[in-house]
C-alpha cells in the first residue's frame, strides 16, 4: 500500500498546509485532505507541483507500506 509523506515533508521544511498551497498552486482543500488522508489516491501532476514546491523529487513523497 503506498502512503504520501507530504505532512512530513513539509513540516520538516517548516511549512504550513496554506503555504504549501500557495507555493504548489494547489487548492488548499486538496493539500488539507492529502494530509489528514495520506493514503488516497492523487494525480500525478498534482504530487509533482507538490514536490516542486517542498523541493524534493515526487519518490521522496512516497512511502510503500508493507502488508500486514
């Protein structure tokens, strides 16, 4: 199962949810609902204008959980 690491992305770079929206020209609604839900499914262009905003590579955005 994959997991999107954007809330730990973006504290670490000391962001907000409304910043991070600003910056990746992303609707704020989205950015709220990938964090509180981060294992729903994202287009790719979305994860990509997220990453360039957190200045990171989209892989880095992605955790694959294993199975239990």
């Amino acid at each position: 199962m994959l997991r999107l690491r954007v809330k730990e992305v973006m504290e670490a770079k000391g962001l907000t949810m409304t910043r991070l929206s600003r910056l990746a020209d992303v609707n704020y609604k989205t950015i709220v609902g990938i964090v509180r839900d981060p294992y729903r499914e994202v287009e790719y262009k979305t994860l990509y204008k997220i990453a360039k905003a957190l200045g990171v590579e989209v892989g880095e955005l992605i955790e694959e959980e294993g199975e239990e």
